[in-house]
C-alpha cells in the first residue's frame, strides 16, 4: 500500500422529521469548493470488496419534485454509463446502457 499524501474529505448532513424523513440535505467537499449547498436528492453506492456488495444510501427530501427526480435518475443514469466505460473499457455494454438511457428518457414522462 502506498503511503497516503493527501485526505478528501465529503460531508452529507440531513436534518429529518419526527418520522425520521428527511426534510434538509446539504453537502460540501472542500476539494470542490462546495460549502454546505442545499441538495434535494442523493444516492451514494460504496463498494466493499471484501463482501462483494454494494453499500447504498438513497436520499430525497419531501419537497423533491417527482418531475425533477426523474430527470436526476436520468442524468444519474447516464453518469453511470460513462463512468462504466472509462472504468471498465466494455463499449459493448456501455451501449446498450446508452440505449437504455435513450428509452428511459424517451419514455419516463409517458403516462404520468
């Protein structure tokens, strides 16, 4: 293991309700010159390798609109295609992840 140079630290802080729901999300990361900013949404996927397993925390406030929660999944959807591709160098399946995205967006105001 190399020795560590530098620390990044992120900060979610969430005010909830008595129901424990949550009301306020706000964020900041001092690499990012993000200082306590106002989030309606979060998801957060943690890796542990040592369990093979996904570690999640998904977050919306009461006041997140369902329209703008659906355009986050769609751009959240589209961050993951990317990022698949980068990581992993499989354009096979970054396309069809491409083509979900296209239909998902094509198709996520339909009948609502």
């Amino acid at each position: 293991m190399s020795e560590i140079k530098y620390q990044s630290e992120i900060k979610i802080k969430v005010s909830l309700d008595e129901n424990r729901v949550p009301e306020q999300i706000y964020w900041s990361a001092e690499d990012g010159e993000v200082d306590n900013m106002e989030a309606k949404a979060v998801l957060l996927s943690v890796w542990d390798s040592q369990n093979k397993d996904t570690f999640k925390v998904n977050l919306w406030t009461k006041e997140m609109p369902v329209n703008e929660m659906k355009q986050f999944f769609h751009q959240t959807l589209l961050s993951m295609q990317q990022t698949f591709q980068t990581a992993t160098g499989d354009d096979k399946m970054a396309a069809t992840m491409q083509d979900f995205c296209d239909y998902f967006l094509e198709n996520m105001n339909k009948g609502s």
